[in-house]
C-alpha cells in the first residue's frame, strides 16, 4: 500500500495492488487544484500491467468538475487497454450529482466493492475473490500464533458442497454484515484439539469443556474477524462489527441458508486439525 | 501503594478473554483484580467498590452496554473521573478508535496479544499518559 500524498493539506490517497485489480482509496475533498496531482501521480502508476482499477471514494465529501474529467478521462485510458474503472462507496449527493452531470455510464458506481468485482467480471455472484477470503485466513493463522504459540497451516480452499463434509465439536460463528451482503465466518474445532489450543493460551491443563472456556471459540473468532475486517475496509468492503456466538455439539456442521458461496479450509497444526467456513449471501 | 494492592476492574463478556487480561495484569504485578460482564455490571462493581477501584481493563463490544459506554460514564462522574481506563479490543476501525480517545481512554491494547506485548503496550500507555500506579 502507498501513500502517495504526505502533505496534510492534500487530500489523502492509498493505491492497494492486488492480482487481478487495483484499489485507488481516496480522501478528503478533491479540489480543481488537486486534480493536477493526479494527473501526473496516476498515469505513472497505471502504466503498470493493466488492471481495471476501483476506486473507493467513501471519505470523498465534495469532487470538482475538473477531478470529474480526469476521471473520465482515466477511464477512456483504461477502456484502450481492455479495463475499465468503477467507483464504490461513494454518498448520495456525489451519486446524484455525476447522474445530473451525465456521467453515470463513464463513471459507473457500485455500492460496495463485492458488487464491483461482479460488475466488471472479476468475480460472479456465485464466487468467494481469493481477496476477500485470505484476510481470515491470515488472520486465523496470526491469532493463534499470538495468543496460543501455535503455527497452524491451511490446506486448501474447497467449495463447500454438502452439510456434513467438515465437522467440530465446539465452534466460534461470527456475522459479517455490510450493506450490500450478509455472511459468516465459523471457526471449528474438534474437542481435543479446542483445549490444547486454551490449555496453550492459558497455560492451563483443562481436560473437558466447560463455560468459560468454551467462551474461547467465541473469542478466537470475534479476533479473527476485527483482524480481516481492517484488511477488508481498508478496501472498500464496509463490514460491520458483530457479537459472536459460541456453538457446542459433538460432530455438528452447519448448513448453509440463501445461494451464495461457501467455502471450507481445513488447518493442521501440532496440536490437532480444525477448520474454517466462510460463506456468503447476497 | 505497590502494584499488588491497586484495585483493578477487568470488563469482558466473554469469561476466557477476562482470563487472559487477569493473567496479563498478574505477570506485570496486579493482584487485586476483581471481574465485571459488561458495562452495566462494570459500572455497578466500581460504585459498590469498598477499596476504589484505579484501573479498568475493558473490552470495547459487549451486550447490553459497551467499553464506549462505561468510560464516559466514568468521566462524567466527579468521583471516578480519574480511574485509569485502557480498552483491549479486536477492533480496527480508526473511527471508533477516535471515538475512545475523544471519550477519554488513557489507551488502547488491540488483540491479538500476548503477555510480552500487553506488558509493553500497557506500559506505553501509562508512560504517554504519565500515570504512575504503584
């Protein structure tokens, strides 16, 4: 990530690369003198491997007409290489103001970046971006690395295809609410591999479940999700904060409610297996 | 007063996590340490407390009322106004961080941690607030 403007006075800018697109997150009220910053910081910048490139505008309180033809003129540069650009996040009032403007279909907007990524084909309605998923994976591994000095490592993202493939004994679920979709992140252990993961975050020997460390799903889960989300926002995904729940059962699974995609990565470490669901509906 | 009679109050929901904050204040030397399950019944701990309490540990999420919600009751109140107050929290997002701050938390430990880390990031938070407890 760079930030490619210093000066307070500036308005703030934030280039996110990613495989198969770029994310400009910009801030701050883009004034016609700007505008020329942008012209020569960005071109440079888009000179790289061709991307369609999203723009997050959600800290944008006011645009000038002279950053709207840049803007425009940035997508006629991308469309000669086969991207486009799309904005996301942006308030009503910007909304409404490049509709009155005419504008709308060379400066498309989406409400979140989910939805862009469907709008320009990088992902369809039905499929989890790698982008969104490897935030918790990561953070799942940095959570109890942490906290529990365990290394545990993924082994492969899987659509989920059935109720019952993967199941724990005690598992962390967590909402992850936008404004544009629902979802949720389950953590799944099985019972021995759950109390060596606490006995090791408490230096205890705990050998059943009970109360409060079964609280301990829960609070795994509630880490993992404040870690992706901060990743995720950064974006443009706009999640929400969520209370997390703890669910206890031998051999339990969950299954899925609505048509959008799940996916299931299962984890080994030294201290047993568990594993991780994320879905998501529309 | 040493460390281990400064009357501490660690506010969580959730029974693991106020272990693990209790296990940290106890490795840095704490033992007066009393537990509270969110903001209503931290609130209720520090008004019946028989030795004042000094600090709070709290989380920032929580049913019913919240870390956010405790600490500016704590600073609208003339008696407890001075209590020291650090949230630990896994949120990330820099609006309601500037939310605590502006609302008076001394600090702000995020999880993940571990005892190195809540050590090093509880003694920042006193030294920038030039707080000396104990």
């Amino acid at each position: 990530m760079n930030n490619l403007f210093g000066d307070k006075n500036l308005p703030e800018c934030k280039l996110i690369s990613l495989d198969e697109y770029l994310i400009l997150k910009l801030s701050g009220p883009l004034t016609k003198e700007t505008a020329t910053l942008f012209e020569d910081e960005f071109r440079s910048i888009l000179g790289e491997p061709h991307r369609n490139l999203i723009i997050n505008m959600e800290s944008v309180l006011e645009v000038s007409k002279t950053w709207l033809r840049r803007l425009v003129q940035l997508q006629v540069d991308l469309r000669g290489f086969n991207c486009k650009l799309q904005i996301i996040l942006l308030n009503e009032i910007l909304v409404k103001r490049i509709k009155d403007e005419g504008l709308e279909r060379l400066l498309p907007i989406s409400k979140s970046l989910r939805d862009a990524l469907v709008d320009l084909n990088i992902v369809s309605r039905k499929q989890l971006d790698v982008n969104f998923v490897n935030p918790f994976l990561h953070a799942i591994v940095h959570v109890l690395q942490i906290e529990a000095k365990i290394k545990a490592q993924p082994e492969g993202i899987r659509l989920k295809t059935r109720k019952g493939e993967f199941a724990g004994d005690i598992s962390g679920v967590i909402g992850i609410i936008s404004n544009s979709f629902r979802g949720m992140i389950v953590i799944s252990f099985p019972t021995q591999t759950f109390l060596n993961v606490i006995n090791k975050m408490l230096g205890e020997n705990h050998t059943e479940l009970n109360d409060e460390i079964e609280s301990g799903a829960a609070e795994l889960t509630n880490i993992v999700l404040g870690l992706a989300k901060n990743t995720l926002n950064d974006r443009g995904y706009g999640i929400k904060s969520a209370l997390p729940s703890v669910v206890r059962g031998e051999n339990h699974g969950f299954s899925q409610l609505g048509s959008g995609p799940t996916i299931i990565v299962p984890f080994q470490t030294d201290v047993g297996p568990f594993y991780a669901e994320i879905c998501l509906s529309d | 007063m040493e460390l281990a009679k400064v009357p501490v109050l660690v506010v969580d929901d959730m029974a693991l996590s106020r272990k693990r904050v209790i296990n940290c204040l106890k490795d840095l030397g704490f033992s007066d340490i009393r537990e509270a399950q969110d903001g209503d019944d931290g609130w209720t701990a520090i008004v019946n407390a028989e030795r004042p309490i000094v600090l709070v540990v709290s989380d920032w999420n929580m049913p019913h009322s919240s870390g956010l919600e405790l600490v500016l009751k704590i600073r609208a109140d003339e008696k407890y106004k001075s209590i020291v107050f650090v949230m630990v929290t896994a949120e990330g997002d820099a609006i309601k961080k500037t939310d605590a701050v502006k609302a008076g938390v001394n600090g702000i430990i995020n999880k993940p941690f571990d005892s190195q880390i809540f050590s090093e990031k509880f003694n920042e938070i006193l030294s920038a607030s030039k707080i000396k407890l104990g």
